[in-house]
C-alpha cells in the first residue's frame, strides 16, 4: 500500500506553507518587517482620518451649496414677483391715462431683459 502525501514531511511532522513563507520574510526583512508593518499602519490610519476629513467637508460644503441655491431661488422668485407687480403698476398707470404702445412696449423689453440678467 502506498503512502499518499498531501503535505510535505520533516521527520514525521508535516510543515505549514505559510510558515515557510514566514520563516523566508524573517531571513529577508529581519526586525525591518516590525518597523514596516508598523509605518504601513500609521500611513493607513492617517489616510482614514484624512478621508473622515474630506466626507466630513463634502457634506458641509452639500450643505452650503444646497442653502445658496434655496437663497438664491427665493430671491429670484421675490425679485420676479417685484417686477410683475411693478409692470402691474405701469399697465393700470397706462390704462388710466392712454395706452401708449411705445411706453407698453419699452417697458416689456425692460422687463425681458431684468429676467434675462437674473
């Protein structure tokens, strides 16, 4: 009957891979691997506190940007509703007097172009 080996033998004993490729890491890099591993761990906590950081600005910033745009939206709206009621005004100004096309007119083409600018 013979013997199948699944994994290598030293004198009865099988060896583990991995500690072979331990025992090769040790020769090569010696007392640096503590060193390295340790440098490798500083590097790796700083680039998480780094991202924390910059998750961390990106919601702030998200957070100002949105408020600008909901600003800037009222103020646009207000702005709007300011020219309406002034063209409003001019339009029952215009319809008590005369209506003067040309006066109609420049006043629409003011109004088009304050939209046009905001």
């Amino acid at each position: 009957m013979a013997k199948e080996k699944n994994h290598p033998e030293t004198n009865g004993t099988s060896v583990d891979p991995t500690s072979k490729i331990e025992a090769i890491k040790n020769l090569i890099f010696g007392e640096n691997i503590q060193e390295y591993n340790t440098e490798f761990e500083a590097v790796k906590k700083d680039i998480t506190q780094k991202k924390k950081e910059l998750e961390a600005l990106i919601e702030d910033t998200r957070t100002e940007l949105m408020q600008t745009i909901d600003n800037l939206g009222t103020d646009v709206n207000i702005r709007i509703t300011e020219l309406e009621n002034s063209l409003q005004d001019k339009a029952d100004t215009l319809d008590q007097k005369k209506v003067d096309r040309s006066t109609l007119g420049k006043l629409l083409i003011q109004l088009g172009e304050k939209i046009k600018d905001k």
